[in-house]
C-alpha cells in the first residue's frame, strides 16, 4: 500500500507522487499542509495557526472533509489517496 499524493489547480494536475504506505494518516495531513503553505503569504500561514477562536484566524490549514481522500487546500489543492501500489 502506498499514499498517492495529488497537487491541483482547478482540474489541472500539477504533480503526483506515491509515498511510503507506513507514514501515519496525521503525517500525511501535515505534509499536505506544508504543501498547501507554499502558496500562502507569511501572514495567511500565522493566521491559519491561530487558536480555532482567535479573531482572525484563517482556515487555509484545515482538513477538508474527512475520510480518505485526505484534501487539504483550495486551488491550489492537494490531496492524498491510500492505495495498493
């Protein structure tokens, strides 16, 4: 079994990459969003790591629905499939 990972913008696919099966689904989910933090400004990283309350935190780093596919992201976005190699 490996973990597929996905990047997209829109419905162009901007790169795939199978990875090690063995990595912890919590490992996938932050390497997902170190991906998707690429893409933001240093101000969108800080406020998406704000306390969930905190008055201008930002969703930018959260899962998006649950289950596998893991997705993280919105254009760019980057998701990551379990699957037999």
């Amino acid at each position: 079994m490996v973990w597929h990972i996905e990047g997209w913008d829109s419905t162009t696919l901007l790169f795939e990459r199978d990875i090690p099966g063995n990595m912890s689904e919590g490992k996938v989910e932050r390497l997902l969003q170190r991906l998707v933090c690429r893409d933001l400004t240093p101000n969108e990283v800080i406020d998406a790591s704000l306390r969930k309350n905190s008055k201008n935190r930002s969703s930018f780093l959260d899962r998006i629905g649950s289950g596998n596919p893991i997705h993280f992201g919105s254009n760019p976005y980057y998701i990551a499939t379990w699957k037999r190699d």
